[in-house]
C-alpha cells in the first residue's frame, strides 16, 4: 500500500490520499501534480526540485514513514 504526499516549497508534508494500491498512487499522484503544476516522485536520496514543490508517492506506514520522506 502507498500513500501519495504534496511536499510544499516549506519542506511540509501534506497528505493526498492513503493506502492506495501502486497503480491507483500513481493515478492521484499524476492527476495531483498535474493541478499544481509540478513534478512528481523522485527518489531517495535525490535533490528536491528547485521549486521545493513535489507530489510523492511513499509506502504506507504511519508518520515514521512520513516523516522519513521529507
């Protein structure tokens, strides 16, 4: 299960939707940041977007893996 997150250009975490199946994730995560105009997953590790603006998809497990993604 994955939970789809909206990472705002403050560094907050804002949840989208919860325990989805990959592929309805990936579906909200697309149509998301479509709306807002702005990238969407990247991986661990990786630099954020220069915007600091991003829609991400994470498995689902409560805040530590909430918290973990930003």
């Amino acid at each position: 299960m994955y939970d789809v997150l909206y990472l705002d250009q403050n560094g907050t975490l804002r949840l989208v939707a919860a325990s989805l199946e990959r592929h309805s994730a990936v579906i909200v995560a697309r149509a998301e940041a479509d709306a807002r105009g702005i990238g969407r997953m990247f991986l661990a590790g990786s630099e954020p977007p220069p915007s600091g603006r991003a829609v991400l998809i994470v498995s689902s497990g409560g805040e530590a893996t909430i918290a973990a993604a930003a």
